[in-house]
C-alpha cells in the first residue's frame, strides 16, 4: 500500500510538471498512470463473471449473460476495421465492463452521480451501460446494439488514447470516435442539429468544449475530424495521434502534417 502511494505521488508531480513545462513529460507518465487506475477499476469488477474472445474480456453479471454474445460479437466485427483506420492494435486485449446499475458505473468511472453515459472509457478500460436499460421492449436488440450502441465509439477512445499516450483535447478524441461510428456503420452524429448562429470556432472547441451544448460540441467534433479525413486521409489522423503520443501539441501537429494552421482551418468548415 506504502509502495502505491509513492508510486501515485510520482505520477502526480510527472503531471503537474507536464502541465506546468513540457507535455512530452506527461506522454512519459501517463502510461503508468493509466495502470494504476486500470487496476481500481478491475478490483471494483473482482466479482463479475468473465467470457473472453481473440481481443476482448468481457467482465458481467448474471442478469446480463444473454447480451454477452452480442457485445462480443460487434465488439470484434468492429476492430480490425478501427485498429486499420487508426493504424494501431491494443497490445493486450482490451476490457469491457458491463454494468446494470447506471450509477455504480459511474462510481466506478469518475462521473457523477446523476449524468447519464450509455457508455465510458477511462483508463484503458471500456464500461457500457447493459442493453436492457436502453433498448426499448420490442426493438430488435441485435440491429439497436450494433447500430446505436456504445462499443465503436469506446474502443476507438481506447486506442486513440494509448497511440497520444493521453495527450489530445477532448473534442478531437470525440470526433475521431463519432468519425469510426460514420465509417463503420454510416451512423452520423448531428445530423438533423442545427446551431443557434455561427458553428463553434476552434478555440471554443479546444477552451470550452466541456461547457459548450454537448449535443452541436460532439456534432462540430464530428465535422472537424471528419474534414481532416476527407481532405487529408485517415493517415494524417493517424500520424497527428502519433505526433501527440510524442509530446507534441495538437496545432504543431496539424502543421507539420498539412501545413496549415489548425484554427483556420477549422473555423473555415461550414456548419
């Protein structure tokens, strides 16, 4: 217990230096970081009943062992076309939670009580809310799960975070995961949204994206990533994540990549 509480206090100075001098210093730190939270968040699940396939563990209860299949099913249908678009396959194989208490999912995740996520992705671990407490009585269970459920936009959380090495502002992440849901299953976030005046500017979305309408913030994440694909190929992406697992910043790296400014870019995309 000695050893952990040393080994966190470390974490945490390596975190506040990164944000006080040089973010390569957090891409270095992270990764341990990531373990020691990988690890509460499995002692919490110690209990839960395990199935694995090639490359997932799917951790649930009793009550949820008939969607186990299913989970399974889409979660690997759906991963080597993610790991090709990102050009990266996760080391180990990759946990999926499954959680029939909306709020011990969110004990376990860090998020509040009362806020609603089908599903969550900290740490290196996947949770996701189980079917039966959002796919309505009498939908098709298989079509609801594969087309709307949470598991493409998780996994690509999870492998955009361990190429930047944690190292990436929220609303590229987000746009990169609604971006693999478009190209798996033509799912578009947004698409009938429309914004209140002008669509958000980069420095809403890179300073305020938490505190912007999360429905038009995820639908402009969306529209930025997806223009950068469009534009510039899933390789840029995939190299900007790996400039980012290097330390470096994220406007850095869309210059050196397109040698373009990121602002100007992004605030010349039409909404």
């Amino acid at each position: 217990m000695k050893k952990n509480k040393i080994i966190v206090t470390i974490v945490f100075v390596a975190f506040v230096l990164a944000l006080l001098f040089n973010e390569s210093i957090l891409t270095k730190a992270y990764p341990v970081y990531k373990v020691i939270g990988k690890d509460k968040i499995e002692e919490s699940v110690k209990n839960f009943k395990t199935k694995e396939s090639k490359h997932f563990i799917v951790r649930y209860q009793d009550s949820d062992s008939k969607y186990v299949s299913l989970i399974i099913d889409t979660a690997e249908k759906h991963y080597y076309e993610v790991t090709k678009d990102l050009g990266y396959a996760p080391k180990d194989k990759s946990i999926i939670i499954v959680y029939n208490n909306p709020d011990e999912m969110n004990k376990d995740f860090s998020l509040a009580k009362g806020e609603n996520a089908m599903g969550i992705y900290l740490n290196g671990v996947i949770s996701i809310e189980s079917p039966s407490l959002w796919i309505s009585p009498g939908q098709d269970v298989t079509k609801a799960f594969q087309y709307e459920g949470p598991v493409v936009h998780e996994f690509t959380h999870l492998v955009v975070d361990d190429i930047a090495k944690g190292n990436y502002p929220t609303w590229f992440t987000e746009g990169i995961a609604l971006l693999e849901e478009y190209r798996q299953d033509g799912y578009e976030w947004g698409k009938d949204l429309s914004y209140n005046g002008e669509p958000y500017t980069f420095d809403q979305l890179e300073n305020n994206f938490d505190s912007l309408d999360e429905m038009l913030a995820y639908k402009r994440a969306f529209q930025v990533t997806k223009a950068i694909s469009d534009k510039f190929g899933m390789e840029t992406i995939r190299e900007m994540l790996r400039d980012l697992g290097s330390g470096m910043n994220i406007e850095s790296s869309f210059y050196k990549e397109t040698g373009l400014k990121l602002d100007t870019f992004v605030n010349n995309i039409k909404g």
